[in-house]
C-alpha cells in the first residue's frame, strides 16, 4: 500500500522544544550512542531510566477531499532484535497544513545489550490497513567496562 504521505525526518533526541509562535520544531542532543558503566553482568532486558524522544515529520503529497485519520507506531528494538518498548499516535491530515509532525516521549532506553538498538517507524491509515515500515533510526549502546580505578590497581606512596 502506498501512502499520500512522505517522511521527512525520523530521528531521537534527547528533548523537543516546539515554538509557541512560530510552531517550528527544535531538537536537543541528536542520541548517535549511549554509554553506560558497566561493572557486572546485566539482564539482557535492563532499561536506564533516561527520557528521550522521537520526532517524524510527515509532508503531505496531495490534497484531501476531507480530514484523514492516520496512525504511527514505533518499535524498539534491542541489539538481539526483541522489542524493548514502543509507542502509537494518531494525527490527522488535511489540507489545512503540508507537515505534520509527531513527538512520542520514551521513558528509558534499552542498555542491557551492547551493539545498535534501532528505533523502527511505522504508518497506516486505518485500524485494519497492515503497518507500513517508513523509516528506522539507530542509537549504538556502549558498555563501559572500565573503572577509574581497578580493583586490582593498588595505590603507593
């Protein structure tokens, strides 16, 4: 199924400001990676309490004869490829505006695995219509297994 909609960024950041006035969207540390210290075996399943977000901006391609409803979801996927968490919104689309732009807030971010956790986008226009895939975005997980000071490391005056 195609869809009248085209993406025109799918990223995750670490806050959306969107201007009272002007309406126009500003996002705040761009996630490329987190690093977390590591200084035991964690469950694959672990989650950094950490609030981030995700931004899709949407172009309409054409006109409407009357307001559409559309659906977007995401899926969080961990390194292994489970899902770690998500998220789905619903927007209308009409002629009134060309972009539409949609912000989930995430509470945590998947840390357990290390390697590329991918924030996975999907859109459909109706309840029953099959998800389409429209976009992914990659945050890489970093163990940090290195301590200031090794155990093992004895100190001498």
């Amino acid at each position: 199924m195609d869809t009248p909609l085209k993406l025109l960024f799918f990223l995750a950041c670490e806050k959306v400001i969107v201007g009272e006035d002007d309406h126009l969207t500003s996002m705040i540390s761009v996630l490329e990676r987190v690093t977390v210290q590591v200084l035991a075996d964690i469950p694959s399943d672990a989650a950094m309490p950490f609030r981030w977000s995700t931004v899709a901006v949407w172009r309409r391609e054409r006109d409407f004869p009357s307001p559409q409803t559309y659906h977007q979801r995401i899926a969080i996927l961990r390194p292994d490829g489970e899902q770690a968490g998500g998220g789905e919104v619903s927007f209308a689309v009409s002629n009134a505006h060309s972009n539409f732009r949609n912000t989930m807030y995430v509470p945590a971010v998947p840390v357990g695995i290390p390697g590329i956790c991918k924030i996975k986008l999907f859109i459909r226009e109706n309840e029953n219509d099959e998800w389409i895939e429209s976009g992914d975005y990659p945050i890489e997980i970093v163990h940090d297994t290195s301590t200031k000071q090794s155990q093992d490391e004895t100190v001498s005056t």
